[in-house]
C-alpha cells in the first residue's frame, strides 16, 4: 500500500484529521477553493479547517 492520501484538513465538528479519500466536492468561489468532505470519525459532511 503506498497510495499516500493528502491532508485536506481536520473537522471542525469532532477535531479528527480528513484525508484526500474523503473528499465530496471541490470548487472555487470568489473567496477562494471550496471544499467539502465526510469526516471518518464522526461521519458529518464538513468543511475541512486547516
Ligand atoms: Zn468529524
């Protein structure tokens, strides 16, 4: 297994660390990137904090 999986960022809902595999969408908007991703810890769809 040497697939290495980016950090996209933790949760902001339980603190659990997202990877690239959890990644739901991705986008930009005039603020910047937008992304949203399920959290494997607590399985809530959330906007990834860095
Ligand atoms: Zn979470």
């Amino acid at each position: 297994m040497a697939t290495k999986s980016a950090r996209l960022g933790t949760c902001p809902n339980c603190g659990g660390t997202i990877t690239s595999g959890y990644l739901l969408i991705e986008y930009d908007t005039n603020e910047g990137q937008e992304r949203f991703a399920e959290c494997p810890s607590c399985a809530e769809i959330v906007h990834p904090a860095h």
